[in-house]
C-alpha cells in the first residue's frame, strides 16, 4: 500500500537534482529465494485527470493489483499503446514494489526516467523524482552507497497523463551508465 505522507512530503521538500550521496538499507529480513517472482508489483488507478504526483497518490487509495511489470525497462512508447502493464495508454497511476539486487558493495550512480511523473525510493533512500507532465526525461543522478550484496527495497509512484509513456532505470555498475537489467528485480506475491 502507498505511503502517501512519504509521498507527498518528498514531493513538497525536493529540489531538482540531488547534491549528496545516500546510504542505501538492504531489507531486513532478506526475502527467500523461493519467494520470489520476477519483476515488480504494481497497483493501477485510472484518475479522470492526473497532472502531479499528488493526484495519483489520491487515485491510488483505490488502486487495483495489476500484472506485475518486467522491471524498469519501459521506452518511450508510441501514443495509444498501453501503459506499463495496465488495460489503458493514458490517465494512468500506478504504485510500484518489490526488490532490487545489488551484487556487490560499493558506490554508483542511478537514475530515474520518466514520462509523466515519478518518485522512486531504493533502501529507503530517495533516488529520483520528476513531478509534472513532461516528455520522456531524465530525473537527475542520483549517487548511492550500496553497503552490501544483498536485496535493497524499491518503491516507486508513476503516473502517465497523455500521448506516450516511459518508465526507465540506469546505473553505472561497470563505470558507464546503462539500463537496469530487468533480471535484478522481483517481487513478493
């Protein structure tokens, strides 16, 4: 279920880009490999109008479970296909769940793309947000410190108001940025 004070207190407290790294917190307990499934949860709403994060948080008090979506690799589609996994291309919000795995200690960068609005949280951490109807853009690095190999916490609010939909994560793991593998993530039914 969505924190929507989270959510709205990051929305009303960020500022465009991000100036200091965060300390991601692995979850605790890690979840058992076997009750894992691929991808991300995710919950739909479908609002009359949604232009902010804060109308999809409200539509999302009477979200639906949806298919789980593969990961955060969502291109910029063509107007009129449909929205992540969802039954509708437009006035979409969804709440978005599950892990991802890092494979190693260290520092990196992350980044969030949007098209329409996001706020994601990995750990615990904010990681990326873009309120507002916008194209297909980058939301600003983010540097985390990623303390152990292990399963870190991954929450994301999305909505999409019109025209085409993107949803997409990159990291520089091996010293570039790159797209999130969809392999990293999963989910708890």
């Amino acid at each position: 279920m969505i924190n929507r004070t989270a959510v709205l207190f990051a929305v009303a407290l960020a500022t465009p880009g991000f100036a200091q790294s965060v300390t991601l917190i692995p979850a605790d307990p890690q979840p058992a490999a076997g009750d894992l499934t691929p991808g991300l949860a995710v919950s739909y709403a479908y609002p009359r109008d949604v232009r902010l994060l804060e109308d999809a948080v409200d539509a999302l008090e009477d979200g639906e479970k949806g298919p789980p979506i593969r990961g955060l690799s969502y291109s910029d589609n063509a107007e009129g296909d449909l929205t992540l996994t969802s039954n509708k291309a437009t006035k979409v919000a969804a709440a978005i769940s599950g892990f991802i795995r890092f494979d190693a200690a260290g520092t990196l960068e992350v980044e969030m793309i949007s098209n329409d609005g996001l706020v994601a949280s990995i750990g615990g951490q904010d990681v990326g947000l873009y309120d507002g109807v916008h194209a297909c853009e980058p939301a600003g690095i983010q540097e985390v410190i990623v303390p152990e190999a292990a399963w870190y916490p991954i929450e994301i609010t999305y909505f999409q108001r019109k025209g085409s939909a993107c949803l997409e994560m990159d990291w520089n793991v091996d010293g570039r940025m790159g797209p999130v593998p969809d392999s990293v993530f999963a989910h708890i039914d």
